[in-house]
C-alpha cells in the first residue's frame, strides 16, 4: 500500500495550483489587488493549516478530492472565471480537509 500523502504535501500541491490560478486571474488588470488580497489570505489559512496539521495523514477519498478540484481548476482558461475560482477553490481544500474555511 503506498504512503499517504500529509496535510503538508497535500497544501503544496494546493498552493501551487492556487498561484497558477491567481496568475491566469491578473490578466485581468483591474482585479490586481483584489487578486493580491485572496491571494495573501488564503495563502495564510492554507498555511496555517499546514503548519499545525502538515505531518497527518490526508484519506485517499480526501486526497482524491482536493486532486479533482485541482485537475478541475487547471482547465480553467478564463481569465474572469480563475478569479470566481480563488474565493471558491481554498474553501472546497478547507472543508475537505474538515476545517473552517
């Protein structure tokens, strides 16, 4: 049976998809500092997180999910449609991952 992935890794992978969103979002130049804020709070929730929960073990029904919803956003090529994403996107990792987002 492989390894579990942690909260850690997990988040890793989260953020970074989470930086290609909030990159497709600034294209959008009048939403740049409105982008800059999501990005900065939920980088700080999401790391939070990670910092008091990285070395637990995240289920495979909850990695899957957090994994779908990555593969899901990393279709998205509408620029508008990213910045829907990235109130959305953490909110869905936090409840997965059974926390308050």
């Amino acid at each position: 049976m492989p390894d579990q992935p942690t909260v850690l890794a997990v988040i890793g992978d989260v953020l970074e998809a989470y930086d290609a969103l909030a990159e497709l979002g600034e294209e959008v130049e009048d939403e740049w500092s409105y982008i800059a804020d999501l990005r900065t709070a939920w980088a700080a929730r999401l790391g939070a997180i990670a910092e008091e929960r990285g070395s637990e073990p995240v289920r495979a029904d909850v990695d899957g999910a957090i994994r779908s919803a990555v593969e899901e956003i990393g279709r998205i090529e509408d620029p508008h449609r990213a910045i829907d994403w990235l109130s959305t996107f953490p909110q869905v990792v936090c409840l997965a991952l059974g926390e308050r987002p």
